[in-house]
C-alpha cells in the first residue's frame, strides 16, 4: 500500500515538475490584451503539436530549444482533422469559455487561428468538479472538433505565457514514438487524482458593445457556410464582448445567446475601463467581520445602503474587503453585487445598403496574430474622445459605414447629406465629439467616430 501511495504521490509530482513558477502579472496594451500576461514576449516560447503522437510540447525559444512542457493532447478526429501548418497565435483568448455548438466548457482558451483553440480538457459547467472523465481518458486520442484539448495546468501555462505572435507549429510528419507516448501517459494521474491547476486572478472584463447593422448574424463559429446562425441581430442591440479580435469576436447578447460576430459590425470602446462599474452594497445593517465566522469579533458596522469594497470571494456565503478603511470579510448575503454597463452610442454610424448578412469569413484557415501585431482598432470603431482636427486637415469617411452628414453638430439636426465609406473629408474644426468639415464642395457636421484621419 505505501509503495502505490509513493508512486501516485511521484506520478502527481512529475506532471508539474516541467511547469515554471508564475511571475508577477503583465498586461499588454492594446485592444486583445486583457489578460495578466506573466509572459508578454511572442519570442520567449514556441509551441509544437505533434498530431502523429498527439503531444503537445512548450519550448523555449524556437521549436526544438529547451522542452519548459510536454505532455498528451486530443486533437480533431478523421472527419474535423486539425489542420497542420505554421501559425502565429491568435488574437483570442477565454478565462472559461462556453461551446456555443457542443454545450460544454473548457477553461483556458487560447486560439491558433480562426476556430481552433488550444484548451483544457471540457467541463459540463463552471465547477471545477464538473471536468469531463471522457475527455480527460481520452487525452492522446484523435477525437475532438479541431480543437487541441490538454490538461487543465497546461492550457493555463499557455493562456498566460504564449500571447498573440507566439509561434505554433502543427506537424503531422513527425515519426511515432511509442515510448515517449507511453512515458506521458504515466505522468497523467487517475482522473481523480488530478488537481485543478490555482488561479486568484480576475477575469479579463467583459466589454459592453452594440450591433452597428441590421440583419447582423449571430454564429456559432467563423464561417457562414460550415457554421449554423444562432439569431439575427438587429441595429442597436446590447452584447458584451467575450473574446476579441480584428475579423471576429465572440459576444453574449442581452436575452443570453453565445456566438460569433465579425468584429466590423460592432462598435465598442475596449479601452474604456469604466464602461463596467460593479458596487457592493449592504441591503440593510451589517458587519465587517475579523473571520468567516459570524460568531468571530465585528471589526465595524455597515449601514444598510451603504458602499463596501471588495477584493474577493475566497468562501462561498463570503466576501473579502473593507468598509471605511477596515479590512475583514462581509457575508455575501447581506452585501450585495450589482454593476451598471455604459453601452457605446451608435450616433450616426448608418446601414450599409447591402446589409451586414451579404458578406462573411471564408471557411479556410488564415494565419493570426493581426490585432496584437499592428496594435490598432477597426478603422470602423471610434474612440470615446477624438483628437482635435488641425483646420483643413485630411480625412476620409471610416471603413464599412455610411455617414451622414447634418446641418449642424448633433443626430437632432436634420441629413443634409450622405457619404460612403473612403470619401475624402476635410476636416475644418471639431465641435464637441462633431466635425465640421467640407466634402465634395459641401460643408456640415459629421460624428467624429465616422471619420479616420490621414
């Protein structure tokens, strides 16, 4: 008995022995990167899955430099193969993610390119507990969607380590190794033997936006001829951003539906970090307390309405925080959560007369990285605040809209013209979050989040 408790306790031991220490969090600027990076250079690792043995391997450097990680992995079946090739990492990433076609979860959410993400193995909800036995034994099998499934520490190692840019190869050349298969297959322990990799980091926030056009579909994937459309989206319907990147993001749409949307029709401000406001609010008298206990001592009263801050929720029923400068923990009960959304304005970003249904991603595969490389929006999306105009300063109408032109500097004034995407503007002044300006000989007001400057 004691020799099986030691080599349990060994095998346990070896899966995380390759596993770095996390560093202190980095955050990388730009609209994709709401991820505390622990690793935000693209060069620092190199990924390599082996659809031949089914492994995945983390090198540092370039692939075949020093091995950081390697273990088992499941990647598409015969009929959804897993494309092979050499990507740079993709824009999109997810803390714990919902398949909009399946109806599972996986945490960790990395993508490759297009719909192919590096993942953990699936789970039937949110609970940590939920971890599906069927996908965890079948890790070194060829039987997902595409998708590379792996366990749960190592697609945190990557969620956190490999941003946008990293290099990923997929080789389906490499010549079997039973051996080495057999070796990692050892190091997985029992399935309940294995432990959830510890995460107390927040969420990447989730970004409010609007649907800029009618007849927006909502798809449960990146292409509109392999992918079933979930709804159609009207103009001006609320979503949040869920992941996001320059083509495509996935959202969640006000009544609850998951799916995907290309990114030019939606307008949202990223940057804004008070789009989302959460409150803690007592509902009526309570206390801080010095434990999880409320038999323990009451560090300070909080009247009932009142604001508290909170830091965590490291107990159900309790959260961690202050109230009034004094530390201690508030029962969830009593104090509650609640957020207001600040919702971008549509103003005068008007429909494209084709309608948003007439185009869509082409089913083939495309390499990634694009938003984290050139760090820009959508020309389409405008800034909260524009950047005052030099007078007679170039200017073009942005990319896939319609703006209209009014008599004056607000959406009350009446159209006095209308003007496609690439016309050029001059720019003569700006008026509030309005520009004057001159196009084709005429002069009037357009919204500022309709125009690029040259």
């Amino acid at each position: 008995m004691l020799k099986r408790t030691v080599a349990l306790m060994l095998c346990i031991l070896s899966v995380f022995t390759l596993l770095p220490a996390f560093s202190s969090a980095q955050t990388l600027s730009g609209w994709t990167s709401k991820v505390d990076y622990d690793n935000t250079d693209p060069n620092k690792y190199s990924i390599e899955i082996d659809l031949v043995n089914q492994i995945i391997t983390v090198y540092e450097g370039q692939i075949g430099g020093r091995i950081v990680l390697q273990s088992l992995c499941t990647t598409g079946d015969a009929e959804h193969q897993t494309g092979a090739g050499t990507f740079k990492l993709g824009d999109m990433k997810e803390r714990f993610g919902y398949f909009v076609a399946f109806g599972q979860y996986a945490q960790y959410w990395t993508q490759v390119v297009r719909g192919i993400y590096i993942h953990s193995v699936m789970y039937n909800s949110k609970k940590l507990t939920s971890m599906s036995r069927g996908a965890y034994r079948k890790l070194g099998q060829a039987v997902s969607h595409g998708c590379v499934r792996v366990l749960p520490h190592v697609a945190q190692f990557i969620y956190y380590n490999c941003p946008p840019g990293t290099t990923c190869v997929i080789n389906r050349k490499k010549a079997a190794d039973p051996e080495l298969v057999k070796r990692l297959k050892k190091e997985i322990p029992a399935y309940a033997d294995y432990k959830q990799p510890e995460d107390n980091r927040a969420y990447p926030p989730e970004i409010p936006a609007v649907i800029k056009y009618d007849g927006t579909p909502l798809r449960t994937g990146f292409s509109r001829t392999k992918d079933t459309t979930v709804a159609t989206l009207s103009r001006g319907d609320k979503v949040m951003l869920l992941q996001l990147a320059a083509d495509w993001c996935k959202v969640r749409t006000a009544d609850g539906k998951l799916g995907y949307v290309k990114t030019e029709y939606i307008l949202a401000y990223p940057d804004n970090a008070n789009a989302v406001k959460t409150a803690y609010t007592a509902k009526s008298k309570t206390y801080v307390y010095k434990s999880m206990s409320t038999d323990s001592a009451k560090l300070a009263t909080i009247p009932g309405g009142a604001q508290a801050s909170v830091e965590s929720n490291p107990k159900k029923g309790w959260w961690y925080g202050s109230y009034n400068g004094t530390y201690g923990y508030m029962r969830t009960r009593y104090v509650i959560k609640s957020e207001t959304v600040e919702y971008p304005v549509l103003e005068d970003v008007t429909q494209p007369s084709t309608g948003a249904n007439n185009s869509g991603a082409s089913s083939g595969w495309s390499t990634g990285g694009g938003m984290f490389n050139n760090g820009s929006f959508p020309s389409a999306t405008p800034t909260p605040t524009p950047a005052p105009a030099q007078s007679g300063a170039n200017a073009s109408i942005a990319a896939g809209i319609i703006a209209n032109m009014r008599s004056g500097a607000g959406k009350d004034f009446p159209v006095i013209g209308s003007f496609s995407q690439g016309t050029d503007v001059t720019v003569i002044r700006l008026d509030g979050t309005w520009y004057y300006c001159q196009v084709n000989g005429q002069y009037g007001y357009i919204y500022s989040g309709c125009i690029v400057m040259k």
